[in-house]
C-alpha cells in the first residue's frame, strides 16, 4: 500500500556521519529534515569504526552523539529500514517514493528491551561484527543502534512464536507488510556513502577462500573494544597472530576489477590499524605491503612517519598472489621493488584494502548524473562540489567519490549550506 506524502523543507538520503552533520545543520536553523536510511540504524559505516585517524580519537564517541542529536531534534524524522525508488521535480518541488522493508517488529511499540531476542533459539553469523560471531535471528542491530528496535530475519526464523510470547508489549507482528509512502521536499541532499568491492572480485587473492584472510572493515571490529572476541584473535583458529600483514590496493586501481581509481583512505586506515595492532599485540611482527603511500592530509605524513618509527614495517610491492600455507597461516608472493626477486613470505593474518565503491547506482532519478567512476557528478567539482547536475538536489560525503571523514563533514555542512541557499531563495 502507499500512504500519502509527507512534507518536509529536505530530504536527506543516508543517515551516516555526512547525513546526520547534514541533516543537523538545516534542522538547527529552522529546517524540517527527513532522513531516509538503508539500514535498521542510523550511523552509517563510521559507528563501525574502532577509532579514526590521525588523532586516534574513538569513532563512536564522535558519532553517537550526532545519532542521538538526530533521533531527538525536534525538525528531524528518521526513516530507517527504508530504500529511495525514486525522486521527481514537481512545481518546483522534489516528490520521492520510499519503501520500506519490514522488520516484523512494530516500530511504535518496541521498547528495546531485548526480551524476544534472549528467547529467540536461532543463531545466525552477525554481519555487525564482520562474520566473527552469531546473533539471534530476532534481535536490535548493535548496543548503541538507533532506533534501539529489533529486526526479525524472515528468511531464518523458525516461527516458533517464542519472540512474540515474551515481548511484553506485543511489538512483534510475523504478518507485517512493506509500505510503499512518499516524501515531498524543496531540496534533497544526497549522502549515500559507499561500500567496499568483495574480496571474491579478485581470483588471485583466493577469491574470500583462503583462511585468515580477512578485510580492513572486519579488522576495524577486531579492534573495537566491544568487538567479537574482546581482543584481537585471528578468526581461523581463535589464536593471537603474531604476524600480520596488511595488503594495501586490493581493491583499489586496478582496471581488473573496475575500480581504476585511488580509494584515497585506505593507506592512511591501514597505518591507523598497524598502530593499534602494535600496542595490543606488542610482540607481533606488522607489514604493510604497498604501492605508493597517499598521506595527503593535515598530519598524515608524520602519522605515517611515527608507524614506522614504532618498528612496522612497509615494503613496496603488491602481492601478486595470496594462497594458504600450512597451520592455517597465509602466503603472500610478490615482486622486491628493490632487488626485482620473486619472494614467498608467510605471515599469520591478512588485512586487504579493498576498495570504496558507490553505496548506491543513482537509478530511479533522471537528471542525477553519474561519473564514469560510478559515483555522483558534480558540475564544480573544484568551488561548488556540493552541486550535483540536478537544481536543488546536492550531495556529500562518499556519495560524490572516495574521502576521509573529516572532508566528508566538511562537504556535509556545505551541502547544507547550499541547500539552506536553495531554500531561502525558493522562499
């Protein structure tokens, strides 16, 4: 069925750090918002993070409260769990058409209490936590997740009813529908963040098949203190590595995989990672395998500098070919760089690099246009790389190419300055 539109002043697409600083900054003058987020919860990829760099500041720290500002400001309305069909110009109004998926849990009356999820007797591998542990096939996404409301895995659930017998206010409805509803508003900013290419994309890696080979988002849960396992354990075998290797462009420039492009965080995310390893497994031997190190930014380069003074070590090759050695350890052959000589180095867990890839394709909107890297075009990418080729639709973060967080703030506040602009000028 689909309900009848919603009016707001913007629409914002995502409900990541780049939509929620968005999103805030035009509520705090005034502005009605509606947030429209793909996932159960609001936070985007940057509340999955351990810490951030150059500072080592915690990730969640910074992005919990912006979860919180969001889901209790009074111009905000979050949609969660929804995917955006469509957007239309309409009189000089944008109209988008939103479905939402259905939880099987009633939003309105969930109180997060976790009851269905202690009753629930299925366990299924908990993607939150990179595949390293299990979750209950009814349960609320993560600890710190907005809205605090479970979700119910249709495809797994054993309709034992014992969920819907403990919920002490009757949230839990097996027979929920999706909902087809649309969203008027005057502008739109578009923050849509990315996702990483899969490590099946790449044959000569062991296509995701090799053990103790694992992706720098999965080590990021590793290293949070409220990750799988509490400490950092290679999923293997459940034992401390004591050398590990990170391999940098695994995803990134290379025409194979269609991803010619740099993903521009991944150098310095490894050198964040490499650090952490270091002082929590001061014993452990860390190589950083690249191909050129991008420190572009404020203290990149003395953050790289101060990894290598701590004893990680880089060397300046791209593995040609990643297979399984004995004991469950990973090989690692590749080209010197100095002496041109072919080397075979076993190392206990493998960090890849994999590349930033558009979190969505833009289909459904006509005038939205695209680069040929797949991300959102903006017209000035240079003075104005909010604008995208759509009046009053603008764009930030992610959605526009591959960045770090704090550009990605940085373009979020001016994508809701231009869009602050737009509307002012609309009135």
């Amino acid at each position: 069925m689909t309900a009848r539109a919603e009016k707001f002043d913007a629409l914002v697409v995502g409900g990541g750090v780049a939509g929620l600083s968005a999103a805030l900054s035009l509520a705090d003058q005034g502005k009605t918002v509606a947030v429209v987020e793909k996932d159960a919860s609001i936070g985007g990829a940057m509340i999955r993070l351990s810490k951030v760099f150059p500072t080592l500041d915690c990730a969640s720290c910074i992005t919990t409260p912006k979860m919180a500002a969001a889901a209790h400001h009074e111009n905000i309305r979050l949609f969660t769990f929804c995917d955006l069909l469509s957007l239309d110009r309409q009189d000089g109004k944008v109209l988008a058409k939103v479905h939402k998926r259905p939880r099987f849990v009633d939003e309105a009356k969930c109180i997060g209490c976790r009851k269905c999820e202690y009753a629930c007797p299925v366990y299924l591998e908990d993607p939150e936590q990179g595949g390293f542990t299990a979750k209950k096939a009814i349960s609320i996404p993560f600890g710190n997740a907005i809205p605090q409301v479970a979700v119910l895995d249709a495809q797994s659930c054993a309709l034992c009813g014992k969920c819907a017998r403990v919920c002490p206010t009757n949230a839990v409805d097996y027979l929920q529908q999706p909902v087809d509803f649309e969203i008027e508003a005057r502008t739109v900013i578009m923050a849509t963040g990315f996702s990483a290419n899969a490590p099946q994309m790449k044959p000569e890696y062991g296509q995701g098949r090799v053990e103790n080979v694992i992706t720098a988002l999965a080590m990021e849960r590793l290293l949070a203190p409220h990750g799988p396992y509490m400490r950092v354990l290679r999923p293997g075998d459940g034992k401390e590595p004591g050398s590990i290797a990170f391999v940098q462009c695994a995803g990134s420039r290379d025409k194979t995989l269609g991803v010619p492009y740099c993903s521009r965080v991944c150098c310095m995310a490894a050198v964040k990672q490499a650090m952490l390893l270091s002082g929590a497994l001061p014993i452990a031997d860390i190589t950083v395998y690249y191909m050129d190190i991008r420190a572009f930014g404020k203290n990149h380069e003395q953050f790289f500098q101060n990894a290598r003074a701590m004893g990680i070590e880089f060397v300046r090759a791209k593995p040609a070919r990643i297979f399984q050695g004995e004991d469950l350890n990973v090989v690692l052959r590749y080209e010197d760089q100095e002496t041109g000589a072919i080397v075979e180095r076993e190392h206990e867990l493998v960090v890849l690099s994999l590349g930033m890839t558009p979190h969505w394709d833009g289909r459904g909107i006509a005038g939205l246009h695209r680069a040929p890297d797949g991300f959102l075009q903006s017209p000035a990418p240079k003075t104005a790389p909010a604008l995208t080729t759509l009046p009053g639709v603008f764009a930030a973060g992610a959605a526009l190419g591959p960045k770090d967080i704090v550009d990605t703030i940085v373009e979020a506040d001016a994508a809701a300055a231009e869009a602050a602009t737009w509307l002012e000028g609309a009135e």
